[in-house]
C-alpha cells in the first residue's frame, strides 16, 4: 500500500553512536563533539558536500552546562564545518530528536527547505537531569499546583509510571519480566544492532596519530539478563513500590542524527533513500499520568496516514518505563511479536534527546534486515505529550 503525498520527506540515512552508560566509556566524551563527530561521520557516509545542507535541528533536553548556548551550531562548528550552516537545539522532552525529524519533514514538505540534519544529543553523565533548573527555580507554579492538586513539588515520570501499572493491573512479576525480555531482545540483535552505529574515537594526542575506538557496540545490554536478580532489585524511587531501576529506561550517553531531503536534493546530490516520512503526529495528555500519549499519538498518526493497525510491520514504543510500552500494547492490541524486537531503552539506554533519531536509525535497519514496508514509532514525553511518526522504506 502507497499512500501519494505532493512533496516526499526522503530519510537518505539515520545512524547513531552506541549508547554508553552512566558514567561509563562515553563520560569524558564533550556532547558537542559526540555529535559533531557523528555528524562529520554522516557527511562521509552519504559523501554530501555541507555547504548544501540548510539547517541542522537538534533535540536535547538538559541545555546547560556542556550542552548549553545552542549544542546544536556549537557541534556543527566544533566539526570545522561551513559557518553559512544554521543549527538550532528543540527540547520536546524524550521526543526532542523525533521532533527535530518532524520539522525538518515539515520543512521539505513545504518547499521551504531541500536538505536538512536532524537529530539529537544527551550526555547525562556530563549534563544530569534537571540541570536547567536551579535552587531559586521552580517551573511548577501555583496555577499548576491547583489545576493538578499536586501534593508534592514536581511532576514525576515515575509516579506516572507507577499510576499506570496500577490502572491496567500490572504486577511487578509482569514489569520485571518485559524488562528481562528487552535485555534478551536487544542481546540476541546485538550484531544487527551494529548496521545503524558509528564507534565513537578519541585522538589521544589531537593530531590524528593515535586515534582509539573508546566504544563500538551498546553499553548496557546484559547479555546474561538475570530474571531473579531483577525481580530483587528494591523499588527505585520512596512510595512507589513497582518501578524498579530494573524496569526503567537506562540513564545514558549518546548521540543521533538523520539526513532528510526532497526530492530535488536527492537529485542534485545523487543520494540514494532509505525510506519517507509518511505521517507525524503530536499529543498532548494528562501530565500527572503524563506517560501514556503513546496511545493517541498512535491512533492520530495512523488516521493522518490513512493506514491501520494491520497495515503497519514493526513498532517501537519508547521502553521509558515498563508500564508505557505494556499499556500502550493492551490498548492497541498489537501482537508482541510486532513490538521493539530488538529491545528497547531499557536495554539500550535512553540518552534524552538523542533517543528519537536512535530509534528511527534501528526502525530502518529492521525495515530492511526483514525485508518489509512500514513502520510506526512513537514516544511518551515529560509535562503529558507523545509524538509519532510512520516510515515507509524504499
């Protein structure tokens, strides 16, 4: 099935760095170089001259610190790339590089733009979260407090991971247990994992003459997942007795970008298509619960598309807690064996901002390992929102 749209959104490539842990092998890594060097990896691989690329749209969530004052044109710089070259730095929360792909889409779409980089970026070794907010902020102010009837300081996405097991009934054997398959998921895909990574270097002495491989390959993965060992680990966070460290997203290190171009670019710059943009979508939810807009960000992306359910090969529901992907599976009714099957963040890791582009690089390579169409991505995100997107592989 072909869905006819005006102008075509092409994704000429996505590719990714492996996800490093918490201060694991990417920690002394500067996030503008994490990125600026993926970025540089991407103009070689697609030999596009970067004078031609219009803008460079980045997702990151922490924007302080090392990633603050726009990493977004301080990566594209540091990289000793054009000057005439914009970039700008978005933060939709966990979406925030999902989101760049959907406005460089936008833009090509409409004609405003012909070729344009999008991803993301998080070293949360370097930049924690919560590092734009400081002792004399407080971005929940009384209207928030009385509209929600908070009872405690801060909108938590772990509350809302808890509230939702508790909604649809889960147990904690349940949570542990999709948490132990996406460890043994991503383990058994680990070496088809390494089509849509880029190994990050370091030159130990600046001058390219001793250049080390600190990362090739996934950092958190446990190839030996251990199901009792998980099912022991004590709750996480005070009162919520269900979301364990055990069934949460990894606290991570990465970068992601994408190359996104018309019909035009692809013509002038003898580009080869991976796949198109078919339909985005962008929700709004409870922000108490805050993370099941996957649900609508679903159904919405899906009735913009004019595709069902049935239509689409493979998903992928970001593995921000257990319960999301659990939640949004009961709703849906989408067979499991459709669902993340090369694991998910809870696996692999969620570096804020770089995970949407992480995912759209893995969506590709599963399109193409098995041979099929269409597939559909979607992303819970803090304050109640979600986005999603379906791809159609070339």
């Amino acid at each position: 099935m072909s869905i006819p749209i005006t102008n075509e959104a092409y994704i000429v490539d996505a590719i990714r760095t492996p996800v490093g842990k918490r201060y694991g092998a990417l920690k002394e890594i500067h996030p503008v170089d994490l990125l600026g060097n993926l970025i540089k990896g991407e103009l070689k691989r697609t030999k596009l001259d970067p004078s031609r690329v219009e803008d460079v749209i980045i997702g990151c969530v922490s924007q302080a610190g090392d990633q603050g004052f726009n990493v977004a044109r301080n990566a594209w710089l540091s990289a000793g790339l054009p000057e005439t070259v914009p970039g700008t730095s978005i933060d939709r929360q966990c979406g925030s590089s999902l989101q760049a792909v959907t406005f460089a889409a936008q833009a090509v779409k409409s004609g405003m733009q012909d070729l344009v980089f999008a991803g993301g970026v998080e070293s949360m070794s370097r930049v924690p979260m919560g590092s734009t907010i400081n002792s004399a902020s407080n971005p929940i102010t009384l209207g928030l407090v009385l509209r929600y009837g908070l009872d405690k300081e801060w909108f938590s996405q772990a509350k809302g991971a808890q509230l939702i097991a508790e909604r649809y009934g889960f147990e904690r054997e349940e949570l542990d247990e999709f948490s132990y398959m996406s460890h043994v998921k991503a383990g058994s895909a680990m070496e088809r994992l390494q089509a849509e990574i880029m190994p990050v270097e370091a030159d130990i002495n600046g001058d390219g003459t001793e250049v080390v491989t600190l990362l090739d390959r996934d950092e958190g993965i446990r190839l030996n997942p251990d199901l009792g060992k998980m099912k022991e680990i004590r709750p996480a966070f005070k009162e919520l007795d269900l979301i364990t460290a055990g069934n949460s997203s990894q606290i991570s290190d990465g970068a992601s970008i994408s190359v996104i171009a018309s019909q035009d670019a692809v013509e002038i710059n003898d580009l080869k298509p991976r796949a198109r943009v078919v339909a985005a979508s962008v929700v709004g939810v409870d922000p108490v619960t805050m993370l099941t807009g996957p649900i609508p960000a679903t159904e919405k992306v899906l009735q913009k598309a004019g595709l069902d359910y049935s239509d689409i090969d493979y998903f992928e529901v970001n593995e921000a807690f257990a319960p999301v992907v659990m939640a949004w599976q009961q709703e849906t009714g989408v067979p499991w064996d459709k669902v993340n099957i090369h694991g998910g963040a809870i696996a692999i890791g969620h570096p804020l901002g770089a995970t949407g582009t992480r995912i759209l690089s893995g969506m590709l390579n599963i399109l193409e390992q098995h041979d099929k169409k269409f597939g559909l991505i979607a992303i819970c995100e803090g304050g109640g929102m979600a986005n999603a997107m379906i791809i159609e592989r070339i």
